[in-house]
C-alpha cells in the first residue's frame, strides 16, 4: 500500500516540474514578443536619419516577469485555487447562509462615507493647493468614468445591448452644455437636465435603426453611430467651431455663487485665500452626486417590470418576445436613460473643463468605458465602480511614478505603457474572473426568497 506523504510528495515534485516547464516556456514565448517591441527602441538623429538602439534589461525584466508569473501560477495558484473549490464544495448550505461579516453588510455605506471625506482629509494632509491634484485626477475623473460606465451598463449589462458608439452620447451633452450656456446665458442647473434630455432624444435615434439588430450587427451599427456624430462635430464648424473646440465655456455656480476671484466670488465671500481647489472640491461632490443618483435609478428600475424586461430580454431576445414583452420599448427605454446619463456626464465634463473639442470623443473613450463594464462584471455597481477606480486610477497613477526613469532610464515616459497594462489587466481578469470583478447573474425577483445552493451541487461545473 502506497504512503500517503510519498504520494503527495510526488505530487508536488510533479507540479513543480510542470511549473518549471511551462515557466521556461513563457519566458521563451516573452522573449520572441517583446523583442522587437520592447528590446529595440527607434529614433531619429540630428539629421532625422532613422537609428535604434537596444534595451537589454528592459526587455530581462519583461521576460522574468512572464516567466516567475508563470511557474507561480502553474506551481502554487493552480494548487490552492483547487483546494479552496473542494473545501467549498463540501461546506453544507447552512455555512454558506450564515451572516455575512460587518464589513461586507455595510460595504456601501463605508465606501460613501470614505467619498464624502475624501476631499477634506486630503486638503488636511497635503494643504489646499496641493490637494488639487488628488481631487482633480484621481476623485472627479475616476468618478467620471464610474458615471459612464454605470450609464453604460443599463445597455450592455441590463439589457444586453452592445454599444460601441456610447461616447457620442457623453459628446452630445458636453456640446449641449457648451454651445447653449454661450449663446443663450443658461445656467450649469437649467443645462444638465436639458443635455440628458438631449442625449436621451439622441439615444432613440439611435435605438430605432438598431431595433432588429443584434450582436456583431449592432455593435458596428453603434460604433457607426459614434463616429458620425465625432465627425459632424469636426465639420459643423459653423457651429462647434470644428477641431478648435469651444472655449470659455462657464463654470458651474453653487446657489448663485461663482467659483473666481471677483468679490462676490466663494473665495472672497467666506474671508478663504484664493485658490482654484475650491472648485474642484465642489465638482467632486457634485460628480460624486450625479454618481448616486445614477446608483439609485439604476437599483430601482431594476427592480421594477422594465428592470425585469431588460434582463429577460439580455438573457434571451426570442423567449422574451414570446412571453409578450414589447421589445420596442424594452430596448428604446434602455438606449434612452443609457443616453441620459451620457449626457448628464457631458455637461459635467464641460463644466469642469471649459473647453471640448472632438478629440476627446474619440472611439478609445468608448472602449475604455466598455471594458469597464465588462471587467467590473456585467450588471454589477459595485464591481464596475471597483474597475473604474483600478483602470482609470491605475492609469493616472502611472503619471507619477517618476522613480520608474531611475530603473529604466530618463527617457522611460510611464504614462506610454498604459494601454499595454490596460490589455495586460483585461486578460488577467477575464482568465481568473469571466464574470467580472463581481459578476453575478442573480435575478432580481424570486419566488419567495433567495437561497444559497452547496457548493457540492456545482462541484463537476465549477459554478
């Protein structure tokens, strides 16, 4: 009879033996990909006569890093990652309903609070100018692109509807905001509405064409779609002034009061120094408002008979039209209030710009904001804001490593490899998390209540 420890020894010498080889071949693979890309660097000289020259320890790095990552996942994460399924598919029901911890039942209501004080501990920790930066770049734009892609998940993780063209939408209402508050004196107040409005009439344009559609066809119907209206906003220039953009565009006011240096300005009205962050600080708010209240007319028409139509109608199209679902509606609704939201982050973003022009609507915004969605789990608020701030964060904080330039040398630009760690970080998540960062496809009514199922009933399926 064989031991047991001599059995699980060989195991383990197995599994390491396999790592070792898949690790070497990685790092072979790794060596052939990267280096062209990474190994040789082009240039020009004085005379603009084309040079290279080589990049050996950038392109070691890149090939360690594929190879270590590789044995350790093959060698150690594969193993556990088993081990932990089988402990959970024999634990009984009962331990999978017990009570969550504190932690996960006010997970929400913790990362609010945290939002709400962000602003004022980072002007206690870095001083009122030096908090721009922390306010600026990584608390509006991230919660930016958490309202996009919230706006976004009505359509592609509600409804099922693949939007490739989803910036136009986001154009529409930043050109809104922009040409009617400098031709006609509105205000920021009366024009957000009006640029969700706007957007959402744009978004049942859109949903008309595309109502038979679906898949492939409907994903180049919108991406046609997106491209048209950046390309009407570079030659309507009569209009939106063509690639110059529209500048001057005013800012947003709290009750009447403006955020500059007159004496009825904010700075002057409450005796504070001047300063630009004021702004800022009020724009995080009211980003980080329009964000709940996209939370909250998402959660509730989820749960409401439109919310269900959705989801019927993302799970299937045919079933859905013969259960007596007017599909009609079912997706206009979806590209509408889609659109809607679009368009009230367009008018945010010109109010906190002051400045758009068709160069920030281009079709990469669109993708990015899609991935976001698709990595943050289809459906899911909390898993898509959690993308948002790992993509767009991840993608700002590049800016700041400057010890990167000590590594790999002082032209090494951090901020250039963003797209590659982007693609790098979309394969990771989608090897190890298909449905996302926390993905689900629980339905949002029940019978009578919702039950957890034992591990050991999806032991041979995985879930």
């Amino acid at each position: 009879m064989a031991n047991p420890a001599n059995v699980t020894g060989t195991s383990q010498s197995g599994t390491l033996a396999r790592a070792l080889k898949e690790g070497l071949f990685a790092g072979v693979l790794a060596l052939g990909l990267f280096s062209l890309y990474v190994g040789i660097k082009t240039d020009q000289d004085i005379n603009n006569a084309p040079i290279w020259y080589p990049r050996w320890g950038l392109l070691a790095i890149f090939v360690a890093v594929a190879a270590v990552g590789r044995f350790l996942i093959v060698g150690f994460f594969h193993p556990w990652s088993r081990a932990r399924k089988e402990r959970l598919s024999e634990m009984p029901v009962h331990d999978i309903e017990a009570k969550p911890s504190f932690f996960h039942q006010h997970f929400l209501k913790i990362a609010l609070l945290a939002l709400v004080l962000y602003p004022p501990v980072v002007v206690w920790l870095s001083g009122i100018q030096g908090s721009l930066k922390f306010v600026d770049n990584f608390g509006i734009q991230i919660l930016i692109y958490v309202m996009l892609a919230w706006g976004l998940n009505i359509v592609v993780g509600l409804a099922g509807l693949l939007d490739l063209g989803y910036v136009a939408f986001y154009a529409v209402g930043a050109y809104s905001y922009a040409l009617l508050s400098q031709h006609f004196g509105l205000s920021f107040w009366v024009l957000l509405p009006l640029s969700g409005i706007l957007a959402a009439f744009w978004g049942i344009i859109l949903g008309f064409p595309v109502l038979r559609l679906r898949g492939d066809y409907l994903a180049i119907v919108t991406l046609a779609f997106g491209e048209i209206i950046r390309l009407v906003l570079i030659n309507w220039t009569d209009v939106t002034k063509g690639t110059f953009g529209v500048s001057g565009i005013p800012k947003a006011t709290l009750f009447g009061i403006k955020f500059d240096a007159s004496p009825t300005g904010f700075a002057k009205m409450f005796d504070l120094p001047m300063s630009s962050a004021y702004y800022k600080i009020f724009l995080f708010y009211l980003i980080l408002a329009l964000c709940m209240l996209t939370a909250y007319v998402t959660i509730r028409l989820r749960r409401m008979p439109i919310g269900r139509a959705w989801e019927a109608l993302r799970e299937d199209e045919i079933a859905c039209r013969s259960l007596g679902i007017n599909t009609v509606t079912t997706k206009l609704t979806a590209f509408a209030i889609g659109a809607m939201f679009g368009g009230f982050a367009g008018s945010f973003f010109a109010a906190r710009q002051g400045f758009v022009s068709p160069e920030s609507f281009v079709f990469l915004e669109s993708a990015v904001i899609l991935a976001i969605v698709v990595l943050g789990g289809m459906g899911s608020l909390t898993g898509i804001a959690i993308a948002a701030i790992v993509m767009v964060g991840g993608t700002e904080l590049l800016r700041e490593m400057e010890f990167l330039k000590h590594v790999f040398g002082p032209d090494f630009t951090p901020e250039l490899y963003r797209m590659l760690l982007f693609g790098l970080a979309m394969i990771v998540v989608m090897l190890f998390k298909p449905r996302g960062f926390v993905g689900s496809r629980q339905p949002t009514a029940f019978l009578k209540e919702s039950k957890a199922v034992s591990g050991s009933f999806t032991k041979e399926g995985h879930g």
